[in-house]
C-alpha cells in the first residue's frame, strides 16, 4: 500500500501567481487533513476534509487560500496571489477513519515565493 | 483551548547519553498524545503514542514516553542516543470530537555530540 503521496515536492511561485498543492490520500482513506509548517515552527491545521466535503476549515487564512477533495482524484490545496508569507512546508495526512490515532503524513510540498 | 507546548527549542546531548524531551499540554479531558520526528527535508514520522491505560508508552527507535495527568505532561525519553536520532521533534494533541486535527508544538531540534 503506498504511502500518501504529495506533489509538486517543491514549488516555486513568483509572488501574485497561483500555487496548487497536490495530496493523493492512502488507498482506502476517505480523510484527509493539511498542515503548514512556517520557517522554525510546528505545524499547524489548516484544514479538514472528507470526500467531496470540507469538515472543519477553522484553520484557513480567511483570504486566498482555498481546498477541495473531489469525488474523484486528489485534495488540492490551491493559493491565490501568493505572498512571500506563503513560503513554508504544507503537509497532508489522510485517514481511513477521523480519528487523530489514525493519520499519516505525507513528505510535504516546501513552496518558495520569490 | 487546546494547545501544546514544548519548553526547549533545542538540546544538544552527547551520543550514548540519555534524552529526555519536554511536553506539556492544555486539554480539557484525557487527550489523545503523540510524538513525531521529523528528519530535514522530510515528513513527520510517528514515534509513540497515548489514548488510554498504561501510562508508560514505548514507541519505535527505542523511545518510551510517560503520561502524567497531574502534570499534563508527556515527555519522550531514551536511555542512550544515537548519532542517527538527530531530528526536530514534536508533541502532538489529537483533538477528540472535532475531526481528529492535531495541535503540535513548537518542535525541539535535537543535535547529537559524537
């Protein structure tokens, strides 16, 4: 079975561009959750999502930052206009269940914003 | 609100010598505990964890943690260090009854002295 799988690994944007951040869920997990991590910090929810459904958001920066996780296909965790504040490690992790014992993280996408 | 905190940035320690890193937590019930490793570049790794029962959790690696509710504590501990063990570390909360999110702390980077 593998692992969860994140893609770009890394991504540069040039400040005001789009960044799509991709998180293809473990075989059989319908959850899936994003994390960020800012330079010399832990990380910190952004977002909490069941297929087709976003659960919980409280995290989401109110502006710019958008998520989905369609039927079909990978989460996307989409960025508009980015910011050099945006530059950080975003990781996902899914589950088969929601339950916060069962959660497994992917190696994370370290957007750069020039 | 939930939160965790890790009171050391970062610990040198020689190899061979014994680790001991701090967690403390605010929780409102008996929480879901967690630590993770992260190696540079990397994803986050799971170590241990605590839901219930036995106080003293051992993990992989040859790290055990100890719950201590009159404390609210968590700290990770390992009797004799390895080059390989130096990592960021972080303790995490599992939020019961809201999706699972993990609340993390700030990390403790840890360097080993050969």
């Amino acid at each position: 079975n593998a692992g969860v799988m994140q893609n770009p690994r890394h991504l540069v944007r040039r400040r005001g561009q789009e960044a799509r951040l991709r998180c293809s869920p473990m075989k059989g997990h319908s959850h899936v959750y994003w994390y960020r991590q800012l330079p010399e910090e832990g990380l910190k929810f952004m977002v909490y999502l069941q297929k087709e459904n976003i659960i919980d958001e409280s995290g989401m920066p109110k502006e710019r930052f958008s998520a989905e996780f369609p039927k079909e296909g990978p989460s996307i965790l989409r960025i508009q206009q980015v910011v050099r504040g945006d530059s950080a490690a975003y990781f996902c992790a899914s589950s088969p269940s929601g339950h916060p014992d069962e959660q497994y993280f992917g190696p994370g996408t370290r957007l750069t914003v020039t | 609100a939930q939160s965790v905190t890790q009171p050391d940035i970062h610990i040198t320690v020689s190899e061979g010598a014994s680790l001991e890193l701090r967690c403390n937590y605010s929780y409102g019930a008996t929480p879901y505990l967690f630590w993770y490793v992260q190696s540079p570049g990397q994803g986050l790794q799971l170590l241990l964890k605590y839901f219930s029962g036995d106080t003293l959790v051992q993990g992989i690696k040859g790290f055990e943690a100890e719950f201590k509710r009159s404390q609210s504590s968590f700290n990770l501990r390992k009797p004799s260090v390895h080059w390989s063990d130096a990592a960021e570390y972080f303790c995490a909360v599992g939020v019961r009854n809201q999706g699972g999110k993990l609340i993390f702390g700030q990390g403790t980077e840890l360097s080993v002295k050969p």
